[in-house]
C-alpha cells in the first residue's frame, strides 16, 4: 500500500492587467502589469472557490494602470485562493504463480 498527500493552505495570487492603459496595448513590453485598486474594501479577502472570484474582485474595484506610470498601486499576491486538499492511494498485490511440473 503507498499514498501520497498534497496540502496547500491559501496560495497567493496578484490580479494583472495585460494592458498598460485603455488604446495603449502593451507599450512597456510587460505581460503582467498591475493594475491600480479603486475599491480598497476588497484587500484582505480570500476566494475560496473559483466561481466566487467574479463578485468578491469585481472589475469596477480595478482601474488600469495611470498613463506613464511604472506599475499600478496594488502590491504582489495580495489576494489568496482556498486551499488545496488532495489524497492519492495506491494498492499492489504480488501473486506467486506455482511452478510447472515436470
């Protein structure tokens, strides 16, 4: 018998805009710009569950990133995910086959 846990508790994760500015597209060459937070409410929440994330980080609470700017004002995983719990198990079984008989 062999079995393997995972267990992890609230990964972090970091909401990114593509864009650098509405009409701008990507000027700065960086995929994963922040965005700025306009609803600071928000901070300190978790999701735990994927279909929940729409109402608790809804797109109003974010703006794009002020023209010129650098990176917007919301930090680096600021937001956490529900955990993760996953058990797998195994079981093998040796069979002895008897010898033939001469």
């Amino acid at each position: 018998m062999s079995g393997v846990a995972l267990a992890k508790s609230w990964t972090p994760f970091q909401v990114t805009s593509g864009s650098d500015a509405p009409g701008f597209s990507n000027a700065d060459g960086s995929r994963m710009d922040r965005s700025d937070i306009l609803d600071p409410s928000i901070l300190g929440g978790s999701i735990s569950h994927p279909d929940l994330s729409r109402q608790r980080l809804p797109r109003s609470a974010f703006r794009y990133m002020p023209r010129g700017a650098k990176r917007g004002n919301l930090g680096r995983n600021t937001f956490r995910r529900g955990p993760v719990r996953n058990v797998n198990a195994g079981f093998t079984f040796d069979w002895l086959l008897a010898k033939e008989r001469t």
